[in-house]
C-alpha cells in the first residue's frame, strides 16, 4: 500500500445545513479520524442506496461501471483518496487485470459508490486526515445556537487556508460530530 495511506470506510451521509450540500464522512479504520467531503446529490444518492442495500431491476450508472469491469475481465482493488487543492478532493481508482495494476483518476464521490459496490477498501491520504478530520471523541459543544454557523466557510477553504486557521476555528473542527449534520435522504 501506498505510504502514507489510512484505511477509511463511510460512517455516514449528511447534509450541510448551511448550504444543503451532501456530504460523505469517512472515518479512518481502527481510529476516531473523520474526514468529511461535501459531493452532489447524485453521488450521495448512489451511496445511499449501496448503503440501504436498495437495488434496482435495471442498473443504475455506478452499477453499471461496476458491471462492466467485472465484465472485461477487471476489479476494483481500491480507492485512494490522494489529495485536495483549490477545494477539490482528488481521488484513484485502483484496479487489477490478468495480474496488472491500473490507476484512474476519478471524483471521490464516484470512486466511494463504486467501492461499496465492488466491496473494495477506500484509502485517504494522512495529510488529509490531518488537516479536515474531525476528532469525535472530544465531540461536545457548549450552548452553541447553530454549531454550523462557523464551519460554512471551512468548506470554501483552501488546504494552505485551513493550515492558518484561528484556534478557536480548529478546536470547534475537533469537536464536530457528524450527527450535526442533518441526514441526506435520497
């Protein structure tokens, strides 16, 4: 495995409330670390139902992909979720043919639906895990009216910005519970 790689899996789907974008958490395996990334309705809505376990007579596109691989003779061996810049996470696609190891780029919104469909493990990069994860074991606020209000702009944050964040800003980060986000429903 790639070093500097952190098993990941999704704990759950939520809805920024401040700006009703779905957002995925991944929580590092074995560990506390989350990472949240804010995806499209449409991804969520595929993740959510590989989540619930609903599957349709017909495929829909992530199955399909999902299909098509296995058809050719292919599988999905991982995700990596490699990097952020300008707020856009970057993510691979990692797969294995007649012994041969491929690697496309994908959104991470695709990549996780096609990993739950193909049951392959999904893998963040640790700086990632460092900078946006969200450490739930000190998840508690003091008489907060809207605990969202001040984490709307993290998300329009570049990497170099989150590094110089206040303090304040980063110890609320490490209190966020993914329970604060509202639950996307497809």
């Amino acid at each position: 495995m790639e070093q500097g790689m952190r098993e990941v899996k999704v704990t759950s789907l939520g809805l920024d409330k401040m700006s009703s974008t779905p957002v995925v958490i991944l929580r590092e395996k074995g560990g506390e670390r989350m990472l949240p990334i804010w995806i499209g309705a449409g991804e969520a809505s595929a993740i959510a139902m590989e989540l619930a376990g609903v599957h349709f007579a017909r495929p829909l596109t992530h199955d399909l992909f999902n299909a098509v691989v296995r058809g050719l003779g292919s599988s999905l061996v991982r995700v990596l979720i490699t990097k952020v810049v300008e707020n856009t996470y970057y993510a691979s696609l990692v797969f294995r043919r007649e012994g041969e190891f491929i690697s496309i780029d994908s959104r991470p919104s695709d990549s996780i639906a096609l990993a739950l469909r193909a049951e392959a493990p999904i893998f963040a990069d640790e700086s990632l895990l460092e900078v946006s994860a969200l450490d739930v074991e000190e998840a508690s606020f003091d008489d907060e009216a809207d605990p969202l209000a001040e984490a709307a702009p993290v998300a329009d944050m570049s990497l170099g910005d989150l590094e110089s964040l206040d303090e304040s800003l980063r110890e609320y980060l490490k209190k966020l519970d993914p329970e604060d986000f509202g639950r996307f429903e497809p």
